[in-house]
C-alpha cells in the first residue's frame, strides 16, 4: 500500500522533512498546518518541491473546533474553513482532517454536529476538497471512533468520511473491531502510531510518547486488518508526536518510520519481505582501538590467546574457548578510545539474512576484500554498529577465519569462555529504532526495557535475544542527549566458575572492578550464602543475583577506552542480566579513575 508521513513527526524545516520523507521511500506527507505557516515558500513551491520529490500532499491538518457550535461561533469557522480549503487548492491537497471539538462552546449535540459538519462538507465539495472527520481521544463530546463514525453517517454527505487515528482509537481501549463496520469508501484517511503503555493523562500521553509501530504496546496489526476488512486503498500514514523525535535527524527518523511500516504491512499480511534468519550465535565481537596494547593487557588477563592475525589488515584475533574477539588497530583515532566497533554473528544463510537487513533499509556496507578473503555480508545498526553475517566451521562454507595467518598459540582454556551478551550504547534519540531494528531485520525477541538509577541520572536498556538465548544485545542510552552514562559498551563472557575465572583474571594482573562493603552487607540480609561463600564474593567483587529460574554470579573489569569485560555464570537458568546490581556497578565505575559511561 501507498506510505506516507505526517510532517510533525519530523524535526527540521518543512524542506528538510519533505527531502527526508522522500529520501525514506514514502510515497506522500500530511502537512502539518504550522510547518506550513513558518515556510518560506508559497503554497505553490511546496506543491512544485513534493511533486520533484516525488510526494503527493495526501492530507492538510488539522481543522479544529468546527462542529456543534453556537451559529455565530459555527459561522466564524466556516469563513476559517474557506480560506484553507482555498489554500489547499494552491497547496495540491483534496483532503482536511477535522478533530472533534475541544471548545467550551462545543454542545453536546449529535444531530447539531452532523448538521453542520454536512455544511462544511458543502463547502469543500465546491474546492474540491474532501473532509475526514476524527475523534480525538480528549474530544470534548466526541471522543470515541465509533461515535464520530455515528454522526459522520448522520451527516450522510458524499464529501465527508471519517479518518480512523490508531493512538486515538487504542490508547482509549477502543475495541477496533468495530471498524469493520464503516465502509472502506467512507474511510478517507488512515494514521498509525503506537505508543508504550503508560498511566497518565491521554492528551500528554499523546502529545510527548507517541513512537512507530512496532515500538510501542498496541497491536496496530490487528487494528490495520480490520481496517483492511473495510475495503480501505487509501495510505498508511504516520502521525507520531514525540519528543525525541522532534530533536533528532529529520533523515534517520523517516528511514526509521517507513521500515515500522513495511514490518507492520508484513505482520497485517499485506507484503511480503525476505524471511528472517535468526542469528545462532556470536562470532566475534571486533574492538576497534589506536592502541592494542591495554586491551591486550586485559584479554590475555582474561585468559584469551592471541591465535591469529589478518593476512592484509592490523587485526589481529584472540580467542578463549568459543569467544572471540577481533582486536582492529587500523581505522581508530586515539581521540575515539576503545570501542566495540562491529559483532560477527553466526548465521544459517548469511545472504538471505542480508537480503532481510536491506529489504528493511538497513544499509549494506561495502566491504575491501583481498583476493582470497572470505565473503562477509555486513551491515550497519542504528547506531553504526557493523553487523557481519558469518559461518563458522561449516562444511563446504567460506570460514571468515580463513582470512587470519595462524600464530602457532593455542586458544585460551579454562571453566567457560563464550560470549553470553553484548551491551550496545546507543544515541540518545535512536533507542526505540534499535529495539525496532533488531527485531525487524534479526529476529530477536525483545524484553522489557529497564531503568536503572546512576549516581547522575538514569539508564534505560533493553535485552533483546535468541529463545534459545545463543545471542543476546543488551541496548543501553542514558535519560537526556547530555547524559554520559550510556557512553560505554561491554562484552560479557560466560563462564562455568566465576571465582576461578575471576582469581585467574586477578593473578594475572587485572584489576577488578572493587564493589563497595555495603553492597555485601544488604547481600547478607537478602540470600543466605554458604560457610564463606560471601567472603570469596566480597574479596573479588562477584556480584549476585537470583530470580525464579536461577542464580547469577558477576564481575567486571576497569574500562579501556569505552569497553570493559564482565565475566558472568549463569546457573539453573537464570534469564536476566543482573539488572538489580547495576546501581551499585555503575556507581562503582564512576569512582574508578577517568570512567564515563555504563
């Protein structure tokens, strides 16, 4: 079906939005009056600059406080309805959305509402413009789509329709199988937008968290079927008011807008898109650093061996067990630090895994290969994590470690040694569009998101995973664009005994994190611990959790640059990641030296 975007939804000049929209692949754009009003251009370059961008203006909104009015008040908006639907005829838009009334003086009067919306109606008709009435959801008499359906129906005139708001609908708890009772030709516009589940005023709720589909809690594929049922052809299009939003890229929030749409038309059943194929593994994780040596220092700490070294680029590979970590000295800047630069994960079919990865936007990178170097599809995350898609120690397949000279050193040994999670900063404003995209294009599984008090604010972060647990991404971002907190990323490894690994780590000159005395007290008053067992944690600074599945053990390494380690045991199926310990964590990295992130 035809997309298309509501001008509000991004940030920037209406130029910028529209270059933006059109850049997304959207095929049209609701114009929001006030970018309208602070353009520069006339009506008439607005319509030149959508039709060179190939974009049709499907809707102009809104028109507010209209029906059920006191004559005089209904005639002053019938003389505002005439200029604008003149407007709209410069502009190039046949359609205006209506909002149900919020004025004082809007009466509680169905019959008087259809009357008058009939006039307007009229009106338009002889502009040729249509009218698509709403319901907002803090409507002061109408506020429910099925009621603006009523008078709309009532009013029974050829150039008025309803226009069905996804938020307005759901955030009322609505049942949207209604909708299957309205005509699909009196449906004259469709908005989507999905919102998290909160408790709090609808009008706030709407005006501040409105997010794409996908990112929210309503199932708007369930509502966009009933709409289908309807006969609906006209656009999917997407109103979101949000504040996050309104400060970011216009650019990358349409690119994250119009991939919501192509997952939701594929979960509605409307198109389909290259299958997903879900990661079995993590490869490698690829630290990006202007020097190796510090992080050297800790991976042989750690227990990891230098195996192997890129025949044509500084990259050099370390493994302990089945972990495995690139360390890459050739693009960094020592102003960058340290950081996790790109994740290896193991995949199936890595081609078809990147036909999904660009069916849904995500950009492919182009890779410099050497004659001779193995095939790696790779693409970007959100936050310009390089994704590759790689197979590992299969029969008959290109092996990405063929590309390493071996050094003669054998892979580290000891209790454990995989990847049990990945912790991935990302920009403040592209949170939501992370959990989204590693949903959408790896076929991850999201959990719920958490928030974490830090000694200077907070920190929100979201796991998402295999079922099977064989991948986890932990998504992390700080509260507001100034918080730092969110700044470091970390690599957590699995082991099969903590205090081993931990004491191994330690005697080999690695610095633990040192977790305050107070911390072991609560622990003491919480679990009850076996004959020294307490101790041993309080000695190491092994952290502890337990949930209804099992118990969790873990500890961390001092930063370098913007990465540190944590060395984890998971027993008896635990699920989490410790989210319980991370105040203290955090706190406990603030006070070691020249730390700034978590």
């Amino acid at each position: 079906m035809r997309t298309s975007i509501a001008t509000v939804s991004l940030s920037g000049s209406l130029t910028e939005k529209l270059t933006a929209a059109s850049r997304a692949g959207f095929d049209g754009v609701e114009i929001f009056e006030n970018d309208l009003l602070a353009s520069p251009l006339t009506p008439e370059e607005i319509r030149a600059r959508c039709a060179d961008l190939g974009l049709t203006v499907d809707l102009y909104q809104p028109m507010r406080d209209i029906e059920a009015l006191p004559e005089e008040e209904f005639a002053r908006a019938l003389r505002r309805a005439r200029h604008k639907f003149a407007l709209m005829g410069r502009l190039g838009a046949d359609t205006v959305l209506v909002c149900s009334s919020v004025s004082p003086h809007a009466l509680d009067d169905d019959d008087l509402a259809a009357e008058q919306l009939s006039r307007l109606a009229d009106l338009a008709r002889d502009h040729g413009v249509r009218v698509a009435y709403e319901a907002l959801a803090w409507g002061r008499h109408i506020s429910t789509y099925d009621h603006a359906w009523r008078v709309v129906e009532a009013a029974g005139h050829p150039a008025l329709g309803t226009c069905l708001d996804s938020f307005h609908i759901l955030s009322r708890g609505s049942d949207p199988k209604g909708i299957e009772d309205i005509p699909g030709e009196k449906i004259f516009f469709l908005q989507l937008a999905d919102a998290p589940l909160l408790a709090m005023d609808v009008l706030q709720w709407s005006r501040h968290y409105r997010c794409f589909p996908g990112q929210g809690g309503f199932d708007l594929a369930a509502l966009l079927r009933h709409v289908l049922r309807t006969g609906y052809d006209g656009p999917l299009s997407l109103e979101v008011f949000n504040d996050v939003f309104r400060q970011s890229e216009a650019g990358p929030t349409a690119v994250d807008g119009r991939r919501s749409l192509l997952v939701l038309q594929e979960q509605a059943g409307l198109a389909a898109q290259p299958a997903p194929v879900v990661p079995t593994g993590v490869a490698f994780a690829e630290l990006v650093t202007p020097d190796a040596a510090p992080v050297s220092a800790v991976l042989g700490a750690l227990g990891f061996t230098r195996t192997g070294r890129h025949r044509g680029k500084p990259v050099d590979l370390w493994q302990w067990g089945d972990a495995r970590v690139l360390v890459n000295t050739g693009p960094a800047e020592r102003r960058d630090g340290t950081r996790l630069a790109a994740v290896g994960l193991e995949s199936p079919d890595p081609a078809g895994a990147a036909r999904r990865a660009e069916a849904l936007l995500a950009p492919v990178l182009p890779r410099r290969r050497a004659p001779g170097d193995a095939p790696l599809e790779a693409v970007a995350a959100p936050d310009g994590t390089e994704l590759f898609f790689c197979e590992t120690e299969r029969p008959g397949r290109p092996d990405w470690r063929a590309d390493f000279e071996d050094t003669g050193a054998v892979a580290g040994a000891g209790p454990g040694g995989r990847v049990d999670h990945l912790s991935l900063a990302q920009p403040w404003h592209q949170f939501d569009e992370a959990a989204l995209f590693h949903r959408s294009v790896l076929g991850l599984r999201p959990q719920e998101s958490v928030d974490v008090a830090d000694p200077y604010g907070l920190l929100r972060s979201r796991a998402v995973t295999t079922g099977d647990g064989a991948v986890r991404i932990v998504l992390t971002v700080g509260a507001a664009p100034t918080d730092d907190t969110a700044h470091a990323q970390h690599i957590a490894l699995a082991t099969d005994d903590v205090v081993a690994a931990a004491r191994r780590y330690r005697a080999a000159g690695g610095p633990l994190l040192p977790i305050p005395a107070n911390y072991y007290d609560d622990l003491a008053a919480r679990f009850e611990f076996a004959d020294g067992e307490l101790e041993t944690y309080r000695e190491l600074g092994i952290l502890y959790d337990r949930d209804d599945h099992g118990t969790f053990r873990h500890c961390y390494t001092h930063t370098v640059g913007r990465v540190f380690f944590e060395l984890v045991q998971r027993d008896d199926g635990y699920r989490g990641y410790g989210a319980a310990n991370a105040p203290v964590r955090l706190a406990a990295q603030h006070a070691v030296r020249g730390f700034t992130g978590g």
